[in-house]
C-alpha cells in the first residue's frame, strides 16, 4: 500500500505543478495584457467628426485650409501627400490630423463631411453619420458667404430644417445620445464644466440644473453648431458698391446672433487675407486642447470683419446694446415659427424646387421674419430688375450697327470740311498768304533783333540779305497791286514784261555798284578792314588816306 501511496504521490505532484504553471502563464496574461490595454489607451487616436454644410466646393476647400492653417507641419510629413477633397458629387468626405505645439504628437484627427445642397435627397447620405458613437464627438458647421448676405437667413433656414427631419428619424438610443450632448453644452455656461478645457464635471454636480437665459436654447439641435461667414474682407465692397452703412451691418449681426442663440450655436467672421480665430474655436468646440500651448477664445462684436461669439457668451442684452431699434424677442419667436418642418405633402415638391434653384426654400410658404430680413437687406439683382421695370427709367439703346455707323459720319465730318476749303485756298491765295506774310515779318524782326544783319555772298558780292528781302516783298505788293488794277481792264491786256525787267535790272545794277569796292570771295582782305557793312560805306576813303600815306 504504501508502494502504490509513493506511487500515487509523484503522480499527484507532477499534476499539480503543471497546474501552477498553467494558472501563473494566465496571471502573466492577464498581467502583460492589462498593461499593454492602458498604454494603448494612454496613446489612443481621439477620433472627431465635422459635418460642414452649405458653400460651393470651392469655398469647402477654402475652410479646409483656414482650418488647416494653424496646424504646424513635421519634418516627416515633407514629402507625405495631402488628403484628397471629394466634394464635387453630393455628400463629399476628407480628413485633417491636429498637431501638438510641439510639431510631433497628433492630438486628434478631424473625419469632415462636407455638402453643399440643403436637399431633402440628400438625408438618407447624412443619416449614417449621426450614430450612437460619434454624435458626442461631432460638430456642425454651416458655411455663409459674404458675396450673398441677402440669402444668409433663408439658407439657415433650409438647413436646420434638413437637420432636425434627420434627428427625428432616428434611432431611440441616438435620439437619448443627443439629449445628452445637448445637456452638457447647456451646463457648460453655467461653470459646472470647463468649456476652455473640455473636462467635465462628475458626482453631484452633473445633477445640477440651472435656468437659462431668455431666448437661450429654445430649438436645440442635439449637436453643438458653428456658423462660418467667408470672405469678410467683402464688406469694404458692399459698403462701395452697394452703399451699405453700419446700419445694414448691424442688423445682420443682431438677426444672425438673435436665431443663433436659440440653437446655442457660435458665429465667425472669416478671410483668406487676414488671420482668424477659426482653428481655435472648432478645436474647443471639439474638446482637442494641447497641454503646451493653451488659446483663449476672445469675442469681438466691434470689428464687423473680425466678428467672434463663442458658444454660450451671447445674451439679448448684450444684443441690444450693438444698435437700438431692433426688435429681439419678435425676431426669436418668428425664428421659431419659420423653422418647422413643412408637411409631408410638400416634401416631393420642395426638392423640386431645389434642384431648380437652390435659393428657394424647403419650407412651408408662411414665414414670420425671413421677409422682413430679405426687406431689409434685399437682393441687388431683384431692385434692379423691379427698377428697370419702370417706365421712368426706361433707356433704349440703339444697336451695335446703328452706333458705329453714327461713329463713322462723325468721324468723315472734318474731311468732309477739309476738302471743301482747298477749292477756296486755291481760288484766294492772296487772302490765305495775308497772315502767313504778317507772320513771317514778325518773326523775321525779331529774328533780326537777336542775331543782327546777315550777309550773303553772291557771286563774290557781299550782299545784305535784310534789304534784299525788303525790296523783293516790296516788289510782290507792287505787283499784286498791278494785278488787282488790271483785273478789271479787259482780258485782251498783257502784263508789261519791259517794266518788269527793267525794274530787275537796276535792282542787280545797284547791287553791283554798291558791292564794288569789296573783295571778291576768297581772296585776302586788307588790314584794318572793318565789318562787311562798314567797308561799303568808307572804303574810298580809307584807300586815298592810305594812297596819301
């Protein structure tokens, strides 16, 4: 028996030694498994979402690189590509990775949908995104354009009218998902969560519920709301342009503010020219915050191209203040009214008249406050149609054909009057040489007084070219005035040739005589000769002093 006990006994021991090896290789397991799990939460991804609604896909990829501005770049992303932008065809998707200060750790990465038409169609495409899951974790965006501020409401209006038929249809469990969110956000205001942090409070204190301010989240979406206004740097423009005052600016600030307060949404004014605010806020909005480099978000409702109001700062006081006159709570309860869904019946027809034009609205036809917006702030194009509609103001203009040819006669008019008057130049050329003659004599004067007399050599003769111009316009009016004697004498007449040259030959006879006592051209002159002038006059006398000597 007790061969069999020994033999029992190594047997029981071998068991059991293999089942303490078995129980530690599960502990070291477990051990090694625990540890690596809380290092891989420690370094897990936080995955944001971002649904950007409105805008062309132009201005999509113009947020996307605003958004995208302040995130600096790794040495080892240099030569890594960009994401694609597939926004062209209905509902568009891409993705951003947000960057520690220190341009080495990713601090979140941004899942962004973008579409750009408020059709009831494109629901089933959205639907999908707003799950269980990711509701906590996204952002809505609205994108507004400052080249059409006068379609900024009924646009507003189209979209959370698109969003809340999408809410409603869904699931019981997303739906409390929602509420939830939306609980928090509403908390963040009243201190009892940090909104510069992203932490939330727990115990107590999350029991705790405060009453909100008037007109403070009347229609909540169930997911928190940003409004971007693009191409700020287009109110110089308007103002130019459109002679728009601070009057029209401020009471699009005040509408945009009063609507928005009701969906507890944030509003920004953005430009590609200038630096924004942009990046900051949808990173807090997100809860993405870096622990090197902390941004405070500060709100500006002075600059009308710098406008920020964050979520849970506004106020309908604060509102009144911007301007007096501007009726808030008729603004906030007609909001209201024109944001219900339309019946059922008009659902197939509005869509229609989407996809014919896509500044119509998918809402019921009665509305409380978008007239009164677009009466205020109206279209450009449509008072300058009504105006051109006007018999007052009615202008015809003539055809292209019809104006060049007028252009053309008015421009063969002054060849026209030139060829008119050559006939009359050529018939009196005494009356048109009349004032070039005065002229030349002026001229000729005071010529004469700045240079002096000129002396001309004719044929070894030094000849004064002053009197020889004297006497052969003497000689011209002498001869005009013959003519005009003897015109009206008969025509059988005949000029007298004799006369004329003989008066040609004493004018050459005295012009020898009075060269007589010079030198011929080019041979030497004597000493003491005087000027040309002088030697006329005393050069006899001057060779019978010198024959005396």
């Amino acid at each position: 028996m007790s061969r069999s006990s020994n033999f029992r006994g190594p047997v029981s021991a071998s068991t059991g030694r293999h089942d303490r090896f078995q129980n530690n290789g599960e502990f070291d397991k477990g051990m090694w498994s625990s540890m690596l799990d809380s290092v891989a939460s420690g370094k897990k991804l936080l995955e944001k979402n971002i649904v950007v609604l409105g805008g062309t896909p132009d201005t999509q990829k113009e947020f996307l690189e605003t958004l995208a501005s302040d995130a600096p770049k790794r040495s080892q992303d240099r030569y890594k590509r960009k994401p694609v932008v597939a926004n062209d065809f209905a509902l568009g998707y891409t993705y951003q990775d947000v960057l520690d200060a220190d341009h080495e750790d990713i601090l979140a990465r941004l899942s962004i949908y973008l579409l750009s038409e408020p059709s009831p169609s494109f629901a089933p495409l959205l639907k999908p995104v707003f799950t269980l899951q990711s509701i906590p974790e996204t952002l809505l965006v609205i994108l507004l354009d400052w080249n059409e501020p006068w379609h900024w409401v009924r646009q507003l209006r189209d979209w959370i009218v698109l969003l809340r038929e999408i809410t409603s249809s869904l699931e019981n469990q997303s739906k409390e998902a929602l509420e939830e969110t939306m609980k928090e956000w509403q908390q963040r205001k009243r201190g009892v969560a940090t909104y510069d942090t992203g932490s939330s409070s727990t115990g107590d204190e999350s029991k705790v519920t405060l009453p909100l301010s008037q007109g403070e989240w009347d229609e909540p979406l169930g997911l928190p709301l940003c409004v971007v206004c693009q191409n700020a740097d287009r109110v110089d423009t308007l103002e130019v342009e459109q002679s728009w005052k601070e009057e029209e600016f401020d009471y699009v600030l005040q509408f945009l503010r009063t609507i928005l307060m009701k969906h507890g949404a944030s509003l920004i004014y953005t430009s590609t020219s200038a630096p924004n605010s942009l990046p900051t806020l949808i990173h807090s909005t997100l809860g993405i915050h870096s622990l090197l480099k902390k941004q405070a978000l500060k709100h500006n409702v002075i600059d009308r191209d710098k406008v920020l109001v964050p979520p849970n700062w506004d106020s309908w006081g604060k509102i009144r203040v911007l301007r007096d006159g501007f009726d808030v709570e008729e603004t906030s309860s007609g909001w209201s009214i024109d944001i219900q869904p339309p019946p059922p019946s008009d659902l197939n027809s509005s869509a229609d008249n989407n996809n014919q034009n896509p500044n119509t609205s998918s809402t019921s036809p009665t509305s409380a406050v978008v007239p009164a917006y677009e009466k205020t702030i109206p279209d450009p194009r449509n008072s300058k149609s009504t105006s051109a509609s006007q018999p007052k103001i009615q202008i015809s203009a003539p055809s292209t054909q019809s104006f060049l040819s007028n252009q053309l006669s008015t421009l063969d008019r002054p060849k026209a009057e030139e060829e008119r008057q050559k006939p009359d130049v050529a018939k009196s050329p005494s009356r048109s040489s009349t004032p070039t003659t005065n002229t030349n004599i002026s001229t000729s004067s005071h010529m004469n007084d700045q240079i002096g007399p000129v002396q001309v050599n004719m044929g070894g003769i030094q000849v004064d070219a002053d009197d020889m111009l004297k006497k052969l316009r003497h000689q011209g009016k002498e001869r005009e005035e013959t003519d005009t004697a003897a015109a009206p004498q008969a025509a059988t007449s005949t000029p007298d040739m004799k006369a004329q040259n003989e008066a040609l030959h004493s004018f050459f006879a005295n012009l020898s005589k009075r060269g007589s006592g010079r030198s011929p051209s080019g041979t030497p002159k004597r000493e003491g000769s005087s000027t040309p002038k002088e030697g006329r006059k005393v050069s006899g006398k001057e060779e019978r002093e010198k024959e005396r000597e």
